[in-house]
C-alpha cells in the first residue's frame, strides 16, 4: 500500500498531536495532581439551612486565623446573600486585607447561577444540591466586582456585589 506524501504529514501531525495531548493531560493529572472534583459537598435545596455555614448567622466573611477567611454564600433569585448588617440590610460588599487566603463556600436555592471575583481567578458554577468550594489567595489590592456569568433569569443583570482587598 502506497501513501502519498501529503497523507504521511497529515498522519504524522495527527499521532503527533495526539502524543501531545496525552503528555499534557498525563503531566497534569499525575505530576501537578490535577483531578476533577469527586467528593462534592451535597446539600438539600429546599433546606439549605440545615448547613451550619448557610444559616443566616454565618453567612457572609468570617476570620477563621490570621490573614485566613470563610466567606459563606447564598446564590438566589437575583442576589447573592453575604448576610445582613447591624440594620437589616443585605451586605453588598465585603472586604478583606492583602495577602488573605479567602475560602468561598457558595450554594444556590434555585438555579444555576455562576460565581466570578472578576479580575481574579475565582470563578465556579452554582448549582442547588451542592456546595461550591474555592480557595485563593487575594495578592492585589483592589475593588472585585462579583458577578454571576451564569444567566439565572430576568434579574440576572442586578446579581453583583463588591470584594475589596485592602492593604
């Protein structure tokens, strides 16, 4: 059987991005320890309470040591509930000193919603069932808009708040 010159290149370049694909995947996986994410925190939707981090009383930032925070989260209808202040009103911004290490826990009520400190690498989908978890380190001083990028409705526009990292 004969292959003609130009269907060796293309085989070539096929097996050969392939050898790639799997390398980085491989690298990946086994010497950086990539995985995806197996052990998923459920929770009940219609119960979110049940929770200890998502009772009213414990949503919102929370210093857990120095320069260690858990900001608790609940993503409904529209807003995104980071507690309430000594007034009753809803809390639309949070702030946290430079050089913190922020742990989000964010669960939803009702849809999907997303979760994104523009700016920043925080950015996971909200699903209700679940607890959504992310760890970072906030290095740059500055005020994070907090959207949601996951469209949830007709409201979708008015889901932001503010993070701001202070020095």
């Amino acid at each position: 059987m004969h292959l003609h010159k130009y269907e060796k290149i293309w085989l070539m370049f096929g097996v050969g991005s392939l050898v790639v694909f799997l390398l980085v995947i491989g690298i990946g996986a086994f010497y950086k320890g990539t995985h995806p994410q197996s052990q998923m925190t459920t929770i009940d939707p219609q119960n979110i309470e049940a929770n200890d981090a998502f009772k009213q009383e414990n949503l919102g930032l929370t210093k857990v040591d120095d320069k260690k925070y858990i900001l608790n989260v609940v993503a409904s209808a529209f807003n995104y509930d980071l507690s309430v202040d000594e007034d009753g009103t809803q809390v639309k911004s949070i702030r946290v000193p430079k050089g913190s290490t922020v742990l989000f826990h964010v669960t939803s009520k009702d849809v999907v919603h997303g979760f994104e400190l523009a700016g920043t690498n925080v950015n996971m989908m909200v699903e209700p069932g679940y607890v959504s978890s992310y760890e970072t380190v906030m290095e740059k001083p500055g005020e994070y808009t907090l959207v949601c990028n996951e469209y949830c409705g007709t409201g979708h526009h008015l889901m932001y708040a503010t993070v701001e990292v202070y020095e």
